[in-house]
C-alpha cells in the first residue's frame, strides 16, 4: 500500500468541482450570490475514538457537517487529511474511504482532495466548504431577550448517541426564521454558555428533552448530540422542540430555576 494506489481508487470528478483529486490543489467555482462557510473538525485516535478493526469514516465527516447544518448551509466538498498508523492495512483504509464516500455521496458534498501521512496513531482532519444565499446564514450572535430557545431533537450525549446524524435540512429550513444557531458537539450547556456570549445574553431552560435511558446530567455536559440549538422570536414558527427563553444579561444559565454552569467537554480541561 502506497499513497498512489489509495488516491487511484477515489474518484476524480464531482459536478460541483471544476477540478477535484489529481492535481496540487482542488478549483470550486461559486455560484454569484453565494457565500462559502468553512469548518473543519480532527478525529483522533485515543481522543475521540479507541483503536477499532473497523473503521467510523462517517461519523469524522458528519461532525464537519453538523457545523453547516449549524450555519444553514449546504455542503459543496470536502478535503480530508489522514495520518495512517501501522495497524491500519490496506483493507482498513479502503473501508475508511468507502464508507465516507457513502455519506458524502447521500450529502452531495464532493471529496475533493486533502492529505495522507503516516504516524504513531490515527487522526483525522476533515474540511467541509458550504454554501449559504449571501447574508442569509445562520450565526451565534443574533439572540434577544424574549426570543424562544429550541433543540432539533432529544439530547442525551455520546453515550446515547452510536451515531451522528448531521441535521442539514433543518438547519436549511432556519435560515429566516432563527435568531441564533449552533450545533451541540460539546454538550448543552457549553454550547447554549458559548451562543449567549455570542449575543450577549442569557438562558433560561424550562426542560431537557432526553433520549431513552439518558439522565439530565448527560444532556446538559457530555456532548456530541451533534442536534442543533437555535432561537426564534417568540411569534416566529419553527419546527423542533421548544426548552427555554433567552433573558437579559450574559451568560447566566439556569434550568428550571436552578443556575446550570456551562460545563460540556473541553480538551483542555485537565480536572
């Protein structure tokens, strides 16, 4: 196995690219009226996965994706850089790509280069480049005070969540209607902390909706839920399910009365 017979078995042409994998670098085209949002998220072996026999190629492309779905958007290609360690033969790295390209192909988003080395373990680098009509896409600034707080779905955490669904199309029926918006990957509390800070305001949640077997204590703190969390003035119909109400001041979280502290995973956090 070298890097040759690994790109020869990809494929070199997508409909949104005017040039994909072959060359030093990919050329997209867009379209006039179009903004491009950007993302791009690593998976690490030992961080956010241990060493498996098989590999989990579409959950490291949907959490990219679940950051368009938070913006509006809808996603055009991806680059995708892999550090490959030695326990990952030929078969795995052929399963790994096969089935990336099965969510990239059902999300139309092109697989349009990246990178491969080698190394001590195996991490995952994936880019994701979407599109947006100009000026209509989705941010975490725009909450106020009296705006309703609302989720796509029930949350639990990674312990209750085997698979990532990123939710593109509700966050492409927002664009309009939403005040704020973000993806839940770090928990529900930390993430609402981060989009009040954004807009400068505060959060107050009646209820969790939870998954089957889930506690509130998951919800709130273990993260990657990857559902999304947006706001809506109180007149404005939206779909989704309805925990709260955004109040005055910054970043003051409470739930059911009691103040919550935005606590979800952080890599830095050493406690």
């Amino acid at each position: 196995m070298n890097e040759e017979t690994i790109l020869a078995k990809l494929p070199r042409k997508h409909r949104n690219l005017v040039l994909g994998i072959g060359d030093d670098c990919a050329i997209y085209r867009p379209k006039a009226g179009e903004d491009l949002v950007f993302t791009t998220d690593l998976f690490v072996e030992g961080v956010h996965f241990e060493q498996v026999s098989r590999p989990i190629p579409q959950r490291a492309l949907a959490r990219s994706l679940s950051d368009i779905a938070a913006m509006g958007a809808t996603p055009r290609f991806c680059l995708v850089s892999l550090a490959l360690p030695d326990w990952a033969n030929e078969q795995w790295v052929a399963d790994f790509f096969s089935g990336l390209l099965e969510l990239a192909n059902e999300t139309n988003t092109a697989l349009a280069g990246g990178d491969l080395s080698h190394a001590n373990q195996l991490t995952c680098d994936v880019m994701v480049c979407g599109s947006v009509p100009r000026g209509t896409a989705l941010r975490r600034d725009g909450a106020r005070p009296g705006d309703a707080i609302y989720v796509s779905g029930p949350l639990g955490g990674w312990r209750h969540r085997p698979t990532v669904i990123p939710r593109l199309q509700e966050g492409r029926k927002l664009r309009g209607k939403a005040t704020a918006c973000i993806d839940i990957s770090d928990g529900l509390a930390l993430d609402l902390h981060r989009l009040c800070l954004a807009s400068k305001v505060s959060a107050a949640l009646d209820h969790v909706p939870l998954l089957e077997g889930a506690t509130l204590e998951q919800a709130l703190h273990d993260g990657e839920d990857y559902e999304l969390l947006y706001t809506a003035a109180p007149r404005t119909r939206v779909a989704g399910i309805r925990i709260g109400t955004i109040t005055s001041g910054t970043g003051l979280l409470t739930c059911a009365g009691q103040p919550i502290a935005p606590q979800g995973y952080d890599h830095f956090d050493r406690r």
